[in-house]
C-alpha cells in the first residue's frame, strides 16, 4: 500500500493538508476584526483565504495522481488515547479541491452579490465557517472529528439559510396563503433555518449511533485503522449489529443529502442568499453526504474479502438514491420558483450519485459505480453552481423569485442567457458535449452492468428520472429567456428600469463553471478514464478492492468504435432518447410555445391531479409537519395541562392545603374564650376519668 | 501551601459581613468588586494545587462525627472549578440586575405608600432610593458568597455530616434571595424551594445516618473501607438516591423547580441551574457510585431509565413555555436528566460524560440565564411572544446566547458535544456489553432527546431573537459591559473546552476507570 511521504511529524505537504481547512477558519475568526476597521475589506479577506485554501488543495493533486496519501496525526483527547489527524488520499484530494474551487467562485460571486448588505460581515463569518466545516469533513482521519465538521456544515446552513433573519416577506418561500393538508406552505428563513437544522439532526444522530456501534467493537474512529484490522467486523457481524451501524452512518448522509425521507429541509433552504444556496448545493452541505458514502462505501465493500456481506447496506442506499432521484424530479417539473426549481434538482441528482455509489457495492466491478458517482459529484457541483448563480444574478435583475415573473429576457441579458444553456445542457446531460452527459452516462452503464436483480428497477427509475430533468430544465429556460414578457417585467420597464446584465464580478463566476461545464464536457471521456484510473488504483492499494483492468465499461461489451470506444450501447441510447424526449416535451411547451402548460394540465383530470400531487410534494412535506411538529405540540400541551399543572402540581398543593388546614384547625381551637377552655377541659378530664374506670 | 482550600470555602463565608457593609457604606460596585475579586481570589488558589494531582486537607473536628477534611480530587475537581468559575462571573452580572430589580422594588413600595400619604419630595426619594439600594445590594452580595462557600464545600466535604452541613447552608442564602428579591408569589415561592429541598435533604440525611451510625464512622474513607452492614444498605441507597432526586429534580419530584425559577431573581436562577443542581449530581458520585457500589450495580439501570424519563419530560415541557425563565427551568430539568442518564450508565465513559455534562451545562445555562437577565434589564418582559428581532439590537448578547444554546443542544465545537457524546456512547457500551435491549432503547430514546432539546432551544432563540422586531423594542439597547463581559468569557470558555476537553478530561476519566474500571 501506498504510504504518503510522512506518517507522523509535519513536512510542508503536510502542513499544506492542514492549511485546506484551517485557513477558512482562520478567516471566520478575523473577519469580525477586520470588520472594526472595514466592512467593505471582509469580503476582499474571505476570497483571499479562500484562494489560499484552494491554492493548498491543489497541492494535493499530484499526491492524487500519483496514488499517495498524507495521514498526519496529532494527540487529541489523550485520556482515552484519541488523536486528531488529515487523511489527504485520493479521494480527500480530489473532494477537497472541488470544493475548494467551486466555494472560491462563489465567494467572488457574493462580493457582487452582496453587496450593500448591513450584515455583510455576519455572512463571511458564516461562510467561511462554513467552507471551512467542509473541508474538515473531507480531510479528517476519524469519524469523531468528520463529526465536528459534519455538524459545523450543520451549523453555517441553520445560521445562513436564516441569514436574514428579520423575516421579511421578500425572503421567504412558497407561495403566500397557500395551504396543504391545512398547513401553510410558506415559510419564513429563520423557520427554513431550524427545519434544516433539526431535520439533519434526525439523520445526525443515526450517524451517532452507527459511530458508537462501531466504536465499541473496534475502539478506534479512525478510517485507516478500521481498515488495518477488521476483527471488529467480524465480531459486529456475528453479533448481527454491522449492517444496521452501517445503515445508520448512512442514516448521517441521508439527513445531510436531502435523501428521502430527510428531504424536505432542502426546498426551504432557498430562503438563504442564492450564494449559499450555491455553496450548499455545489460545493458544502449535500455533498457531505455523497462524500461520506464514497468514504464509507468502500471500507464496507473491502469486507467481502473477509467473507462479510454487505448487499443490503449498498441496496438501502442504491434504492434510497433511486427513490429520491425520482421523487424530487416530478416535484421540479411544476414547481414556479426558479430557486425551488434547482432545488429539487439537485436533490434528485444527488440521488443519482447515491444510486451509483450503492450500485457500486453491489456490481462485480466497484470502481465503475465508484466513479460514476464521484463523476457525476464534480460535474453536478460545476453546472449546479453556476445555475445558482445565474438563478441569483435573474433574482437581482428581476426581483422576483417566481419565473411567471421573467420570460422574454433572452435578449437583455444575453450572457447569462448563454451561461444557463451551457449549464442547463449540463443538468440535462446534452449528449457529447457536457459533463452532464458523460457522468450520467457512466452511472446508466454502471447500474446497467452491475447485474444486480435490482438493477432493471432503478435502470427504469434513473432513465424516467433523466427525461423529467431534462425536461425541468429546458422549462426553467423556456419559462425565463423564452415567450413574451411578463406583466411583471413589463412593469418594472414601464416604471423606468432598465433590464441589464448583473456586474462582472457576479457573471464570471458562473460563466466560468459554465465554459467548463461544456470544455471538460467535450474531453468528458478522457476526464473520465483519468478519475478512473486513479479510483482503480486507490481501491486496490489501500482497500485491496480488485478491479478488472480496463477502461470504464467492459471492453467485451463494446462494440462502439471511435471516440465513444468503451461506451456501453444500451446506456448510451438510453440517455440520448431520455435527453430527445424531455428536451422535445419542454421545447413544445416552453420554448416553442406551441400549447399553453397551464391549458394542458387543466384540460385533463388526471393531468391536474398529478399537477396538484405533485406541486404539494407528494403531501410528505404536510404530513412530516402534521406527525413530528403539530401533533407532539399538541401532545405537550395536553401533558401541560392535565398532567404537570394537575398531578405533579398536586405534590405542592397537598402538603401546603394540608399544613394550612391543620393549622386553621388548630387555629379555630384558640377561641379566646374561657367558657369553650372549661367546656373542653370538662370532657377531657370526663374521658380520662372513664377510662380510668374502664 | 497550606490551609489552601481552607480558605477556598470560608473567606467568603467570613468575608461576606464585609460585603454588606461596603455595600452600606459606599455603594454597588464596591460591593459587587470586591465579591468578584474575593472569589477569583478563592478559584486562582484553588485551581493551582489541581495541577499536581489530588490534594486532600484534614482538620481535627468533633469526635462525634470524625474528621473535617476537605478533599479536591478528579471527581471534585471540575465541580469545584466550575461552581467557583460560575459564582466568579455571576457576581459580576448580578451588579446591574440586582441594581434594578431592587430599584423597581423601592418605586413599587414608594407608589404603595404614596397613595397612602401623598407628598414628599423627589430629593428626598432619591437620596432614601440610594441608601435603600446600597442596604440591599451589600445584603445580597453577602448571602451571594455564602451560597457559594456551600457549594463548594459541600463538593469537597469529605464526611457525611460535613457534606449535609454544606448541603444545608447552600438552601439558607437561596431562601432569602427568593424572599427578599423575587417575584410575584415569591414568599410562597421561598417557602416552597425550602419544603422541597429540605424534604429531600432529611431523606438524604436519613440515609446518611442510617449509614454513619451502622458503621460508626461517617468519613468517608472509613465507610469505605469498613464497608456497610448489608441490612441497611439498601435503605441507605434508596434515601440518598431519593434525596438526590429531589436536589436535582428529577421527574416527578421536579415540581419546585419551574416555581423557583419563575420567581426567583436571575443571579439566583443561574447560580441555581449552573452550579447548584450540579450538587445533586456529585453527590451521586460521592455517595453512591463511592459508597455503594454494590448497590450501584442494582439501581443502575434505574437511574438510567429514569434520567431518560426527566430528559424526555423536561424538553417536551420546555417546548411550549411562554415565560422565558419557565423554559429554562424545564429544560434545566431535562439537562438534569442527561446527567442522571449518565450516572446510569454504569461505564467509566458515561461517567465521565456525565460529569462533563454538568460541566457543559453550567456553562450553557448560565450563558442563557444572563440572556434572560440582560433581556429582563433592557426589554422588561419574560413573556417570549412580546419579544422577537432583538439580535439585531443586541448582538453580543445574542451571539453569546447562541453559543449558550449551541452548548445545550451537544453542538460541536461547544464543550456539550464532548459531554453528549462520552455519555451517550458509554450507555451504549454497557448496553452491547449486557446484551440489555432495554438499554439499548434507552439509548436510542435518549438520542431522540437531544433532539427534542434542538427544537426547544431552537425555537426559543428564534423567537427571542429573530423575526420582526415588535415596534415597543425599537429603542432597545444592548446590556452593559457586566452583562456582556462575563458571557463573552463564558462563551470562550465552552468553544475552548469543546476543542480541547482534555483539560478535564484528564482529571475525569482516569478517575472514573478507576471507580469502575474500563
């Protein structure tokens, strides 16, 4: 196996894993400082320390090419023999400068976006906290210290969705006074802040206890140690507790992925500025889910080896995946907020990334599952980031969240028009010439392939899902750029507002991520066997997971030729007719306009029930809300009541109306008068007199 | 380096006439001062001989009940720390909120007397307002350093009888402080906090002489290794279990505890939840988990099932309080709850949670206790609906409450992730090690608790602090430097712990597999 160049003491590639995380946190801790002196200068000091911190990841890339890693300890909590530490392999590199460069973009993005907001330095606190919390996930060496990242993502989005937390009416989201099931399906930030917060606690402490689980057989969190010595897995599996620890660990990244069931904190998510939306979405947060299972996934696999299966493990995840992938899908086709519109998006996309990766566990060749997932991580974090982005850009220009509030804006805005084709042919997966497209292709091929007998279920629940994307996508295009001008549009223009292009440093941004989005789409095949290669290598080194040498599929199987050689057929057709059918639905609807969406679904009962089922989120939401907030209120008040102020009340009311009737007995005994003495002196002596007789 | 923690426990008991008449004679923050630096003095003294292990002092006492010793080891270390640290801080906050409430006190009495005799001039009301205060306040400050003698000295007692003495003495100055500067029914109140805190320290006592008399020593060290007679054993186990109980509220016998903490001033409710409570917990240890391991053993699984019952019962109370200071005192319950959970967890690791936990939560507690001191100060409400957006007019204040909150709620990096975390882990390991099913669903509840406590806390903080600013607030201002001050370090003090929690840790854990081994 391959060993990084210091195990132990500090050497400069060493302190550079480190700088990664620490120096956002550096930044969070100054900027109130900086803030003393200027507030304008917060910004400038966040995009340094975050471009330091991305500097420092590519550090690490060569360490990834080359199969290395840096595992670098320090002691910690010493009484009980824990230690702090970086695990800087392939995987970690790769992860770390995603996430470093995409958060780098969008910090460039909020220096425009933000600007001019009093709170300004609030949000570079949180933001690089945030940054920083992630980049801690992705390098810690043990679960307990992911877990202080993994709570610390928690944190910044419970604080950064509530960003404005004077709940005013333009920040929240939904639709005002409408209601489902009874409940209003409108909500303030600081309310979508403490549904985050709390629904990802739900799935936090799953992860706790799948933590504890296999802390108590194997008395180590650290990853690298858990894979040296698998006694533990073989006593946890005689024992019948490995696959549900497992299953909770993965409970963890349910939560904080936004997988079903834990997914409805992540619709209003969107109360936060469209920069944090962008963060979570691309780079922070949900991706610390897709990461926890690619540092899992494998550990669990390797232990086939010892004679351990875990198939229901990667089946729960493979499925949960499909399920969501699916489900939020149908929820972006007839959303009208173009923020909620990405936002399904991408929990639906990161159900493809769980789909690979639990395919992956469950296919004979790991790596391809393995790839695909990650595949997709990197290219969903480029275009989803720069959808965002423009989505935030729209928002400015427009001010309106609702996209019956854009339309017919091609022409005024002809940059971000042209970034949000590139980037939305990246969501759709426009065939050859996107990431999108080649990653999408990868996880088709590696479900396909994997032989499974769940394989054929979630093929078809995966390529319905890639027709509705696309689908969603071109609407949310059409719906903006295309068709006539809305009243609202037209409005502002009458009242003398020039419709104009955001500033530079908000459009760069995501005309970055756009440009690459279709300039490493169109070297994808090659971007691909490059990740590939280095997952091969790394499995097999350090997880001593095996992989038939060979390109990304099969190369029985290929019968394509040319540039597509090693492309599996049957998942290449597949995504080309899903992306002809969503892409032709859409243009007839919203690009070409040649029926009315809004007259079609009415025309049709069953079309409007759908419509209504699902624009009310299949009802979960309500019923979430109706189970675990409005009935235990309810249930609390009813204890309150009849319970505390009755029963346990009680406890002070008996002996206090007891002493203070005694006392009033007692008390009426003192007459005063001197006949009531005698008379009672009288019968005493009387008594006793008789009982001296008796 | 003698009489050390000697002087620990009784400057403040002997100084505390000091207080009052600088108080009388030259005011407030003479007074407040100079109770600060005392007790600073006191922990400073009192942390040094931590660092090279236990430190015990014996002093010949009455035959009758044997020696007086005071012993600062690592079970009593960190309770000894954090009651000091507490009581340090809190008499600084206390200046300001004593000032006012006692201020409010004179006019409520001033406009009584007037409407029966009208007159009187303003010179005269303002100089009669400053004697009155300067009389009040060097009364408090005095019954303040006595309550915090008894804290200490009960956690570093190291007979029976010294233990109930400091037990007792600690109730004395709390009855008053209720009395004399509470709210509402709050000599009801006063006596109500002594009928229930008294009822469970004579049960307590019961147990104590029960086993004190049987053994015919009441040291510790004696009974301990004299052993108990095993016909009292478990009547003694039951007295001290039940008499706990009551010290820490636990549920069912929790009831004065909302009633306290609506009534009581602020100062007294943090001094309460962040040091006193605690008392009840080391006693556990102490007597107890020490005394009576055997006994331990069986009741173990009780205490941690009924630790899950408090916890359960105090969140889901606190969730639908409207007066502040009666959220607060369900969830103190609900903390208490972890605690007792802890203690029955019955692993060297649960243990240590457990005490970590009390540490923790002292330092939350107090942190959102001087919220609601400074929100009482500035806004003068404790109903959470009339309050709202107030972050944006009390930043520190609300930045501080928040990681208050966080510590409550076992967040990372806040000292009560490292508590949440050992406790939880060592039920679980027990619980794998006897195979109890029980146990293990006790976890998993237990789990479910915190997030209970999340949404309690949660809900609180957005209520108080975000959302619309009501119109009659607009002119709030943030609280002064003595508010401020002492929750900026506390704050600092529950991240840094949370980082690095070896700093006690390394005295906890070692201690606790000592007492029950791995």
């Amino acid at each position: 196996m391959a060993v990084g160049p210091s195990e132990f003491g500090l050497s400069a590639t060493a302190l550079n894993a480190w700088a990664i995380w620490i120096l956002p946190f550096v930044a969070a801790v100054i900027i109130p400082g900086v803030a003393k002196f200027s507030k304008r200068a917060t910004g400038g000091v966040a995009v340094a320390f975050a471009l330091a911190s991305a500097i420092s990841a590519t550090t690490l890339l060569p360490l990834a090419l080359g199969n290395n890693e840096i595992h670098n300890q320090i002691p910690w909590i010493s009484s009980i023999g824990l230690k702090a530490g970086i695990l800087a392999d392939p995987l970690a590199a790769l992860m770390s400068n995603v996430v470093a460069w995409i958060s780098f973009l969008i910090f460039v993005y909020s220096t425009g976006y933000m600007k001019g907001d009093k709170d300004i330095t609030r949000f570079w606190f949180w933001m690089a906290f945030f940054v920083g919390s992630m980049q801690l996930i992705v390098l810690s060496d043990n679960f307990l210290q992911l877990f202080f990242g993994w709570e610390g993502v928690g944190l910044a989005s419970y604080a950064l969705v509530g960003f404005w937390y004077r709940d005013k009416k333009k920040d929240h989201v939904g639709i005002e006074g409408r209601r489902v099931l009874g409940l209003m399906d409108y909500y303030s930030p600081t309310h979508s802040g403490i549904k985050a917060f709390i629904m990802t606690k739900v799935g936090d402490i799953m992860m706790l206890a799948g933590m504890f689980l296999i802390f108590a057989f194997a008395g180590t969190f650290g990853f690298r140690e858990l894979i040296e010595n698998t006694n533990w897995a073989i006593a946890m599996s005689s024992q019948h507790l490995l696959i549900p620890a497992a299953v909770l660990l993965f409970g963890g990244a349910i939560g904080k992925s936004a997988q079903f069931p834990l997914n409805e904190w992540l619709l209003e998510a969107m109360t936060g500025p469209t920069s944090v939306s962008a963060l979570i979405h691309a780079a922070t947060m949900v991706k610390a889910g897709v990461f926890l299972v690619a540092r899992l996934g494998p550990l669990f696999f390797a232990l086939a080896a010892i004679g351990i299966n875990m198939d229901q493990f990667f089946e729960v995840i493979a499925w949960v995946g499909a399920i969501t992938a699916f489900l939020l899908a149908t929820q972006g086709m007839v959303h009208p907020e173009i923020k909620k519109v990405l936002a399904y998006s991408t929990g639906s996309q990161i159900g493809y990334m769980m789909m690979a990766l639990g395919v992956a566990g469950l296919s004979r060749q790991f790596v391809d599952g393995y790839t695909a997932g990650f595949f997709h991580l990197i290219s969903h974090a480029m275009f989803k980031a720069s959808l965002f982005m423009a989505a935030g850009s729209l928002l400015h220009i427009v001010g309106s969240r609702f996209m019956t509030d854009m339309g017919g804006l091609r022409r005024h805005i002809k940059k971000t028009y042209i970034f949000m084709w590139a980037a939305g042919l990246g969501l759709m997966g426009a065939p050859f010439i996107t990431t999108g497209f080649w990653s999408k292709d990868a996880i088709f091929a590696a479900i396909y392939e994997s032989g499974n007998t769940w394989a054929l279920p979630i093929f078809a629940l995966a390529l319905i899902t890639a027709v509705m994307t696309t689908f969603y996508t071109t609407r949310m295009i059409g719906m903006v750029f295309f068709g006539n001008k809305s009243k609202h549009v037209e409005e502002m223009e009458k009242e003398g507002y020039h419709i104009h292009e955001a500033s530079p440093s908000m459009w760069i941004p995501y005309g970055i991520l756009a440009v690459l989005t279709i300039g490493i789409g169109v070297i994808g095949l090659v971007f691909e066997h490059q990740i590939h290669h280095i997952f091969t290598e790394y499995l097999a080194s350090t997880f001593g997971i095996k992989s038939d040498i060979g390109n990304v599929a099969m190369e029985s199987q290929s019968v394509l030729g040319g540039f597509l050689e090693g492309v599996n057929p049957v998942a290449l057709i597949s995504s080309l007719s899903a992306f002809a059918i969503g892409f032709g639905l859409g243009y007839i609807f919203y690009i070409g306009r040649f029926a009315d969406p809004v007259k079609f679904v009415n025309s049709n009962i069953f079309f409007y029930a759908i419509h209504k089922f699902f624009l009310n989120r299949w009802y979960l939401n309500a019923l979430i809300y109706w189970g675990f907030v409005v009935a235990p209120l309810y249930f609390a008040r009813g204890v309150y009541r009849y319970f505390e102020n009755f029963v346990i009340e009680g406890f002070n009311l008996v002996p206090e109306k007891t002493m203070a009737g005694g006392a009033r007995i007692m008390q009426a005994t003192q007459t005063g008068i001197s006949q009531s003495y005698l008379y009672v002196f009288g019968a005493g002596i009387l008594i006793v007199v008789l009982l001296l007789l008796i | 380096m003698q009489y050390i923690l000697l002087q620990a426990v009784f400057l403040p008991l002997l100084l505390s006439p000091v207080a009052y008449l600088l108080g009388r004679k030259s005011g407030p923050n003479a007074s407040a001062w100079f109770s600060f630096g005392l007790l600073l003095y006191c922990t400073t003294i009192m942390i040094m001989p931590i660092f090279s292990g236990t430190y015990e002092e014996h002093y010949r006492w009455t035959q009758l009940f044997g020696e007086f010793g005071l012993l600062l080891d690592g079970l009593a270390s960190p309770f000894a720390i954090i009651i000091y640290v507490v009581s340090t801080v809190v008499a600084l906050f206390s200046k300001p909120y004593m000032i006012a409430r006692i201020t409010s006190q004179f006019e409520e009495r001033a406009n009584s007397q007037k409407q029966l005799i009208s007159g009187g001039t303003t010179m005269i009301e303002s100089s009669s307002l400053k004697n009155y205060v300067n009389n009040q306040i060097g009364a408090y400050f005095a019954l303040f350093l006595v309550m915090a003698m008894g804290m200490l000295g009960a956690v570093l007692a190291t007979n029976l009888i010294e233990f109930y003495v400091f037990f007792e003495v600690m109730l004395i100055p709390a009855f008053f402080m209720i009395a004399f500067w509470g709210y509402e029914a709050k000599r009801r109140v006063a006596l109500l906090f002594f009928f229930w805190t008294h009822v469970g320290a004579v049960i307590l006592l019961l147990g104590f002489l029960a086993v004190g008399l049987n053994v015919g020593s009441f040291n510790f060290a004696d009974i301990k290794e004299h052993g108990i007679p095993q016909n009292i054993l478990a009547l003694a186990a039951v007295g001290i279990t039940i008499g706990l109980g009551v010290k820490m509220a636990a549920f069912v016998v929790h009831i004065w505890l909302p009633h306290v903490y609506g009534a009581a001033p602020t100062p007294l409710n943090a001094l309460s939840s962040g040091a006193m409570l605690g008392v009840g917990a080391y006693g556990f240890f102490r007597l107890l988990i020490m005394l009576l391991p055997g006994e331990y053993g069986h009741f173990a699984l009780f205490l941690n099932l009924w630790g899950l019952a408090t916890m359960m019962y105090g969140g889901i109370m606190a969730l639908i309080q409207d007066d502040i200071r009666k959220l607060f005192a369900y969830s103190s319950i609900s903390q208490m709850g972890y605690i007792i959970f802890g203690i029955g967890s019955a692993s060297s690791l649960g243990l240590s949670g457990a005490e970590m936990m009390f540490v923790s939560h002292s330092l939350g507690k107090v942190l959102l206790f001087m919220m609601v001191g400074a929100i009482v100060l500035q806004v003068g409400t404790r109903s959470i609906t009339k309050m709202g957006g107030l972050a944006g007019k009390m930043p520190i204040t609300a930045v501080c409450a928040v990681i208050g909150a966080l510590t409550i709620m076992g967040v990372p990096p806040t000292s009560g992730f490292m508590a949440e975390w050992t406790l939880f882990y060592g039920a679980l390991q027990t619980a794998i090690q006897q195979g109890s099913t029980i146990r293990m669903v006790a976890f998993g509840l237990g789990l479910v608790a915190t997030v209970i406590t999340m949404a309690y806390v949660l809900w609180m903080i957005k209520r108080v602090f975000f959302g619309k600013l009501p119109e009659n607030l607009e002119n709030t201002k943030e609280a002064s430097w003595y508010v401020t001050g002492p929750m900026m370090v506390l704050a600092g003090f529950t991240i840094v712990i949370g980082i690095y929690p070896d700093i006690f840790f390394n005295q906890i854990i070692p201690f606790m597999k000592g007492l029950v081994g791995v």
